[in-house]
C-alpha cells in the first residue's frame, strides 16, 4: 500500500471513529493534516484531498482553528490560505475548553446564590458545579504532565 493510500485510509478510518465529536469535513481534514507528510496543506490542495469546496474548506478550518487544532497562515506568494496543526494542540484545545466553561460557572453560580439552600435542584447544581471545578483542576494537571512527557521524548 502507498503511502499515500494509507493517509487516505486514515481520514476516513479517523472520520468514522472521531465522527460524534465534530462534523465530518473538519474531522477529515484535521485527520488529514495529522497525516500528511508535508508540513502544511494548502487550501486547494485539502479541497482537491477531501472532494470538498473551497467554501467547505474555509469553514472547515475555521472551526479547527477556533477549536484549537490548527493554525492557519496565508502563503505570501499565492496568498492561499495554509493550514497545518498547532504544535501545542492539546495545550490550545484544553485552555478554550476552560474558557469557554466560565459562562457555564459563571451562571451556576449566580444560580445557586439566587436559589434558597433548600431549592430541590441544588444538590444536583452543585454536583454539576462541583464536577466542573474538578475537571478543570484535572485538565490543567493533565496538560502539565503531557507537556513534562513531550519534553521528554524530544
């Protein structure tokens, strides 16, 4: 098998498997940008890859991009838009997923202030809340071991 058909097999093996977690197109075009070998893929050259618009692409990579997985540049010379994966990807993904749960925090916490100590639906608000706090205690030590481990390794 090529090289080439192997990166085709990953996409859509990657695709079906991480399909839940996001539309299909920016899933198959972050698997591709795992796979490939060049160190960035181009607009057009992704669009080609994937059998996707250009439209497509741009929509694609702007969620990858707002999620953390990827990085987009635009080449000087054919001014096209590049993208390739964000070398702290992990690091990106947890921090906006933090971020984006102060809302969340946020509310409940105004919520309960408002809410009588006695409110059914406070011991279920609290443990939601109290969840919360702790998966973020845990993602931030988890990133911090990844990151002493990627050091290791290189």
């Amino acid at each position: 098998m090529t090289d080439e058909a192997i990166e085709d097999a990953f996409v859509e093996d990657f695709t079906a498997v991480f399909d839940a977690a996001m539309p299909r197109t920016p899933t198959r075009m972050l698997a591709s940008l795992l796979a490939t070998q060049k160190p960035f893929l181009s607009s057009r050259e992704l669009a080609s890859r994937l059998e996707v618009s250009a439209g497509s692409v741009s929509t694609s990579g702007r969620l990858l991009v707002e999620r953390g997985f990827a990085v987009r540049t635009v080449d000087p010379e054919t001014r096209r838009d590049l993208y390739r994966i964000a070398d702290d990807m992990w690091e990106r993904v947890h921090a906006l997923e933090a971020r984006r749960a102060d809302p969340i925090m946020d509310l409940f916490d105004s919520t309960m202030k408002s809410l009588s100590p006695e409110h059914p639906a406070m011991d279920r608000l609290q443990d939601f809340r109290d969840f919360q706090v702790y998966h973020r205690k845990e993602s931030q030590a988890l990133v911090a071991r990844y990151r002493a481990t990627k050091q290791e390794r290189t």
